[in-house]
C-alpha cells in the first residue's frame, strides 16, 4: 500500500510539471509566432511624394536632358568655346572607356519626377571634378532642397573614387552661391572677366614671345608657384601635369601655350583654349614684371584674332593681378563682371597622434663632468727632465 502510495504521489507530481512544462512551451510558440507574422502582416507604405534621390546617368535618361531646364553654366568663360550644352555633355558622359568623359548626375523626386542635373568635367593626371553646369526643370518645387541634394551626391562619389576636390566658379551676384557655400566650397580666389574686341593697329606681336617648348614644363610649373599666393597653390594643388604640352610640342586640342624669356628665365606665360569662334587666354608673370604680362596678353590676343580667327575673346584676371587688370582697360574691353573660385575638399584632415615629449632633465640629476682632464690624458713627466 505505502508502494502503492508513493508510485501514485510520483505520477501527480510529474503530470504536474509536464503541464507546466507545455504551458511554458506553448506561451513562447505563441510569441515567437506573434513577432514572426508582425512584420508579415504590415503593408509596405509607397515612397514618399516628397522623397528625393540622386544618381548618375544612364542611356535612358538621354530623354531627360530633352526638357525644359533653366541651365546655369558655372565654368565661364571656357564654356563659351564649346558647343556642348546640357544634352550634348549628357551625351558624352555615357561615352564607355574614357578616362575623362564628363559625369553627369540627375536627381527625381519620389513619384520618379525628373527634377534637375549637375554635370562636372574631370580631368585624369590630376584627378580633380569642374563643375560645368547645374540646371532645374521648369516650375520645380523647392529647387533648393534639390540643388542641396546634387551636391551632396556629387561630394560622396567624388569621394568614393577617390578624387579629392572639386572645384566651381561662382558669379559673385549669383544666388546659387549660397548653396554651394552650404555645401562646402569655399572661395580662395577671386577672377575678374573681360571681354576683349580686336581693333586694327591696337595689338601688335611682339619679338620676345614665343611658342613654349615641351621641356620648358618644369619651368613653368616654377614660375607657377613664384606668382601664385600660397592660398592658391594649396586649394589648387596643381602639378606640372599642368603646363605640359607633349612630346610633340603640341598641346591638348585647341590649347596653346605662349612665354617671354629673359636671361635664361621664364618671366611670362600665357595659356589660350580655342574654339567655337571664342579663345579663352589667361597669364601669370612675376611679381614686378607686369609689363611683361601685358605684353604676352597683347600678342595672344593678336594671334586669336589673326591665326584662329576668334570672334570673341575673354581674359581672365586673378585678383592677384590688378598690374594686368589696369593696363587692359583700353578701348575694346568690357569687364563681364567678377566671379569666386571655390574649392570643397572630399578628404577629411585628421589630427596627428599625439607623441610623447621627453621631460627635460634638471642639470643636477645627470652625472657631473669631470672638472679635471683624465688621468690618460696627462703626459708623463719624464724623470731626467730638469724643471
């Protein structure tokens, strides 16, 4: 009987903690199925009217750059002597395997509305982005919100391919400068614009100027850094990559490059991009010498006008160069106005490890120097010797 007790206490004992045991499992079954079928049975909301996102171009969105955009071009004057407008600069980004290609970036609104474009040319032996062009479709809303968003964009991926400034110029009455200065890009140097008409007899060639040679490279890059301010060599960074015109003594397509020499010396230099009846000339000279300056100016201005046939000619003067600004201000030149070269830096600077300075070491703790020459210095006295 007491056997017979004690097996039937054992069994109401174990049924007991099985039941507890299957209540236990089944309350967490319960839960684990509560959180894996929340997520199941929540809808997926649409994207937002308001969102906006940003990407690079693609061929099907040739048809895009065919709407009504209120286009602003940034790189004056060099744009004016290119063709290419918004579409055409759209075309030529998507050309494959070309290092220099223009890039071209879109932005859309949530319901896949095309909002506005930013477009930049690049440059391969100095990896650096230009912006060319930044443009709006027609009746947007909240356009800056849009152009905030272009940028930013266009900052992370130069960035990520590893290009570490971008560079824009801005018209000073421009309030599209705003934004730009949101974004990061900060003026280091101001440019002034002038827009010159040959008249006959008003400029002459001169015999101290001449076509620059392919090794007179260095020599330019030189004299680079003698004229520029140190602010500006260290926003532009530019290497003698720069001045080079090739073997052949030929530079890129429609480039030429002009210098004065005085005692074996570079004193000028003078750049000229043609094309699409426009050139585009700007100088550097050595501080002191401005009429040298003035004068490789003046014969430029003379070839564009004899040998190209430029029906338009610009000069740009840095602010660095009023010399130049004051004697180019005969009949024929207009000022189109000032504009700011800025600069956005993608790479972040990080502050040096902090190293550990040795204390300085009180005179009294190190050893003392013998007040007294060493004994195997002295020479012995020899014993014959009289004194």
């Amino acid at each position: 009987a007491q056997a017979a007790l004690h097996c039937g206490h054992m069994t109401r004992t174990d049924s007991a903690q099985v039941n507890r045991s299957t209540i236990l499992m089944t309350n967490r079954q319960e839960e684990a199925g509560a959180v894996h079928s929340g997520p199941k049975s929540e809808c997926v909301s649409p994207p937002s009217p308001d969102a906006m996102r940003v990407r690079r171009m693609r061929i099907r969105d040739v048809r895009w750059l065919a709407s009504r955009i209120d286009a602003m071009y940034l790189d004056q004057p060099l744009v004016e002597t290119d063709r290419a407008g918004v579409f055409l600069t759209g075309a030529r980004s998507l050309r494959p395997l070309d290092r220099t290609r223009p890039l071209t970036h879109l932005a859309f609104t949530g319901g896949d509305d095309f909002a506005g474009v930013i477009q930049f040319r690049q440059t391969a032996l100095d990896p650096r982005w230009t912006a060319v062009a930044i443009g709006l479709i027609d009746g947007v809303a909240e356009p800056d919100r849009v152009v905030d968003a272009l940028l930013e964009f266009s900052i992370k991926r130069a960035g990520s391919r590893g290009v570490k400034r971008l560079f824009a110029r801005i018209p000073r009455e421009s309030e599209m400068g705003e934004r730009f200065r949101i974004a990061g890009f900060e003026p280091y140097m101001r440019e002034t614009i002038l827009q010159i008409t040959p008249q006959d007899g008003l400029y002459a060639l001169s015999s101290r100027v001449r076509a620059q040679d392919a090794a007179e490279t260095w020599a330019v890059h030189q004299l680079y850094h003698a004229c520029a301010p140190k602010s500006v060599q260290f926003a532009e960074a530019w290497t003698s990559h720069r001045w080079d015109i090739g073997a052949n003594g030929k530079g890129p397509a429609g480039c030429s490059s002009f210098v004065i020499e005085e005692g074996n010396q570079l004193v000028a230099h003078a750049r000229m991009v043609n094309g699409n009846n426009a050139a585009v000339i700007e100088a550097m000279y050595l501080p002191g010498d401005a009429l040298a300056g003035i004068e490789i100016v003046q014969d430029v201005i003379r070839r564009a006008r004899t040998q190209h046939g430029a029906k338009r000619i610009f000069l740009t003067v840095r602010g660095h160069q009023s010399e130049l600004l004051g004697g180019m201000n005969g009949p024929g030149c207009t000022i189109l106005g000032d504009q700011d070269l800025t600069v956005r830096y993608t790479a972040v600077k990080v502050a040096a490890k902090a190293v550990d300075v040795p204390k300085p070491v009180g005179i009294e703790v190190r050893e003392r120097a013998p007040k007294r020459v060493p004994t195997f210095m002295k020479r012995l006295r020899d014993k014959g010797a009289t004194s």
